[in-house]
C-alpha cells in the first residue's frame, strides 16, 4: 500500500513550473503567506517537470503552459491525466483555457494576474486537494477493511466450532476503522445498503447485507425481531404489548422497537431461558 498520500490535514506540496525564474521568484513569493502551502520544487521545462512531478508526486502543480521546451500539455501527457496532480494553469496565453479544462486543470490564471485572483484560484485548489486526498484515504480505508474482513474465518468449522464466534466486527466511521466488540452492540437496524450499529447512544455503518450479517452473529445473543432490525438479547429490558397480539421491545436505555409477529415465539423463548 502506498505511504506517499498526504494525510487530510497536512501541507499541500505544491510544484512551480515557469521557464521564467523571475515568474517562478514571483509565485513562491505569493504563496509565502499560505500556511498550508508548502513548495515542495521549481521546474524550468517540461522535462524536469515530469522528472520532479514523479519523484515528489505533489498534491499542486502550477503549469505554465507554453515554455521553449514544450508546454504543459506535453508535461500532463507525460505524467497522465489520472497520475497528475492537482494544476493550476498559470500563463501569459488565452488560447490554451478551453484546452486546459479539457485536461481538468482546476483553473487557468492568464499573466498579468492580480494577487486576489491568484489566491482566488489557490482557493480552490485547496479544496480539489482537500477532496481528492479524502476519496483517496476513503478507498485505502475501504481496502484495508475489505482484507481485513477477509482474513477473518468464514465458517464455524474454521472458527472451531458452531459456538465460536468472532468477538469484534470491524466497522468504518467517520474516515476511521473501528473493532467494535459484539458485547457493545445495543442494536442494528437496515438502512439502504447499510447496517446501522447503535452502540451507547452512538452509531455506526458497514455496507452488508441484513442476511449475510445475521450469520456472523452469535445466535445465543442476537436475534432479529424484524425485517430490518437485530437487538442485543442483553439489551431487552422488557416486551410491552402495542397493538392486538403485537409487542414492542423496550431496551434498558428506553429505546423502543417493533416486534414482528413471525419473531415473537423466538425471542420469548430466548428470554426464558435467559432467566
């Protein structure tokens, strides 16, 4: 797995590339005010360009476009649309902007440019940036969970037996995988494609199927009560009748859910013999 993504919060490694030393001069010094930018290398054409582009892979790039060597367009190609970086097109030319969109640069700064249209343009940079590392730690964390789930065993057999579960499912919450323990589980409810975990007033999502979900649960502590719902049988404070031969549970922090009929005789017998 690659170690070279920034994390969410951190510099954004920005790369000039001008054929002006005095252009390249002037940029860094419009940045020496932005916290969060931190210039990362110069490049004075193409080559050198695609050279430092793969070598320090930035998160910004700001491109002149026509340079004695090249241009731009020959740097992006180079490197690849998918591999490049954030660009910001920075140039005395407005005949490349149509172009420069084509090729998904974020925006196109035309020489001489005053300084709240550059900082305007670094803007939005930031949140392409922003944005780009966010998916790109979402799918790294997505990865991680899905070989993680996968080196768990996925049969009782290998589990050593019809009574040996898992004690912890690996859930993904806020940009961070959590090992939540079983026993911390008050209930679960269906949510589109989602499983919704209510731990202690909190929850949390795992893309899963109610089915498959229900055959990693130990059986002895969980139960379904309905379609889209799974409770904790330590939970179950108490059943109160609702409407004609219906029932609602009521869990020890009061929370109250439906009681399918199909579940009834299920859940009182599990009760029971939890007494």
């Amino acid at each position: 797995m690659s170690s070279d993504l920034s994390p969410p919060s951190g510099p954004i490694r920005t790369l000039i590339v001008d054929d002006e030393p005095a252009a390249r001069r002037g940029i860094r010094l419009l940045l020496e005010n932005q916290a969060d930018i931190l210039v990362a290398g110069e490049a004075g054409h193409p080559a050198e360009a695609v050279e430092l582009i793969t070598q320090l892979k930035p998160d910004l790039v700001l491109l002149d476009v026509q340079m004695p060597q090249g241009d731009g367009f020959d740097v992006i190609t180079k490197v690849g649309i998918a591999a490049m970086p954030t660009v910001i097109f920075v140039t005395a030319y407005d005949d490349y902007a149509l172009r420069a969109f084509e090729v998904n640069a974020i925006d196109y700064l035309l020489k001489p440019f005053e300084d709240a249209r550059f900082y305007a343009a670094i803007q939005r940079a930031r949140e392409s940036v922003r944005q780009r590392r966010a998916d790109a730690l979402n799918t790294r964390l997505t990865r991680l969970l899905q070989f993680l789930e996968t080196r768990a065993p996925e049969s009782s057999s290998e589990r050593g037996g019809p009574d040996a579960f898992s004690d912890r499912i690996l859930v993904k919450s806020s940009g961070e995988i959590i090992f939540l323990k079983y026993e911390e589980i008050d209930w679960i409810e269906a949510e589109g494609d989602y499983m919704v975990f209510h731990v202690g007033g909190k929850t949390h999502m795992l893309r899963e199927t109610m089915a498959r979900l229900e055959a990693r649960l130990d059986p002895k502590r969980f139960m379904r009560i309905h379609r889209s719902t799974i409770v904790n049988v330590d939970r179950v404070r108490k059943l109160t009748p609702s409407f004609v031969g219906e029932y609602t549970v009521v869990l020890q922090d009061g929370t109250k859910l439906k009681l399918s009929r199909s579940y009834q005789d299920r859940l009182q017998e599990m009760l029971k013999n939890a007494l």
